[in-house]
C-alpha cells in the first residue's frame, strides 16, 4: 500500500473526513475514494453519520443554523410533517418506532449513558426554568390579556409548594405533566414518587378553593400539538370563567 492510500485509509477510519473531503484534498472524485475503501473492506459511513461528524469536529456548519422561520413557517412546517404521520396506517407507524427502538439497541452503553444523563440533565433544567410547553402557554396567554402568575411559589400558607401557571382572575392552577408523571422514565420507584407528590399538590389546590387544570404532556412537542393544547385550554378557560364550577368539579384533564 503505497503513502497516499494509507493517508486515504487514516483520513477516513480516524479522522473521520467524508469522501469528499479527502476527494477534494487528492483533487480526485469521491466515487474513486468509495470504491478504494470498498476495495479494502472499509464499510461506508452513511450520510447521516458522515454529516454528524461534520458538525461534531466543527469542519461544516448546520445548513439551517442562523436561519429565521416566522412563526406562519414554523406552524405550516409542524402541519405538514403532522399530516403526513396521520396519514400513515398503524403498521407503518409501529415500523418507523421499531427502527427508533433499533437504533437505541445498537449504541454503545457509553453513549446510552451520555444521551440518558442530557435527558436527566433537560429534566431538571426544564423543572427550573419551565418546559417548553409551559412557556408557550404563558406567551400565548399573555398576548390574550390574561394575567398569569409563571412558577408560582408560597402561596399557599405553610406550604412551600410551586405551580407551573397561576391564573388569578379564574382562579385556576395549572400543571403541565411530562412523560416522567405518567411513565417509569427514571424507573417504577420515581414514577410512583411523582404520582403521590402530583395527588397531593392536586389535593392541597382544590382544598384552597381553586381550580386544578392538568395538562398531559403524551405527544411530541410540536407546534400543531402546542396549538391544539392552547385552543382546549381556552375553552375550558372561556367555559368556567362564566360559570365557575361546583367545588366537587373542580378537577380537568387535557
């Protein structure tokens, strides 16, 4: 094997470079690199993998990133990609899932590790700061009038409890539930946690005389299922604000 083949060999398996890269460095075609890393029995990155390298080692920019989308783009994209997964059957939908589930077996236990400790480090981020539903709602709220109390904190008396969304004037908390309320994300041991802590919070709201709005958090976060959550939650708002209802009904679920 002569020096440049070797160079071809080591730009590719350990500097991760695409074909095209090392085409363009050579001043040759990428195909003659493909067929020389065929040849001697090198299996070929798939363009996903050969552009997440590029990204990673910083050599090529996101093609999107810096680009502005109005929020009319944004919602005409989420509709569209919504659309096109309404249309297909149940088979085809448990198909695109069973290549998700696939694709978490075969990494590494190093990067399971890696992407399970991000999504802890989300979890806790978002419990902070507020999830990105959370936020859409209080944007979107506001911009309707409504006075909205964000990660409200000791308003209850003797009790160091916060809520996601206080809404004053109908006298109404809401709670936005991620997966982790409802699933065993971190495990049966913490989902169960998470159940008697949202049963009690629920008790000590409707125990105030106010209302307790749950919103579950089941779906993808996209902008059309974000709208849809808005549009249910202004109806009921619409509907108890003209009639606030009997104590024992207090209680909704979206």
């Amino acid at each position: 094997m002569n020096k440049q083949e070797k160079l071809i060999l080591d730009l590719y398996n350990n500097q991760c470079w695409s074909t095209y890269q090392i085409a363009e460095k050579l001043d040759t075609y990428p195909n003659k690199i493909r067929r020389f890393l065929k040849k001697n029995g090198i299996e070929l990155r798939t363009s996903s993998d050969a552009q997440k390298n590029a990204l990673g080692s910083g050599r090529a920019e996101h093609p999107t990133k810096g680009t502005y989308r109005s929020e009319e783009t944004k919602q005409r994209i989420s509709d569209s990609q919504g659309a096109v997964w309404d249309a297909l059957t149940d088979e085809e939908k448990e198909h695109r899932s069973q290549i998700g589930r696939e694709a978490w077996e075969q990494k590494s236990d190093e990067e399971k590790a890696l992407l399970i400790a991000e999504a802890q480090n989300a979890v806790r981020k978002s419990s902070k700061e507020g999830s990105k539903l959370e936020h859409f709602l209080l944007s979107e709220l506001t911009k309707r009038n409504l006075r909205v109390e964000f990660h409200k904190d000791h308003w209850l008396q003797n009790q160091k409890l916060q809520v996601d969304l206080y809404l004053p004037d109908h006298r109404a908390v809401i709670e936005v539930d991620g997966p982790s309320h409802f699933k065993p994300v971190w495990g049966q041991e913490n989902l169960e946690k998470n159940i008697k802590a949202d049963q009690q919070k629920t008790g000590l709201v409707l125990g105030a005389g106010l209302m307790m709005i749950r919103i579950r958090q089941d779906k993808s976060l996209t902008q059309r299922y974000m709208r849809n959550t808005l549009s249910k939650l202004l109806g009921l708002l619409e509907k108890v604000k003209e009639h606030y209802p009997e104590e024992n009904k207090r209680y909704f679920e979206i």
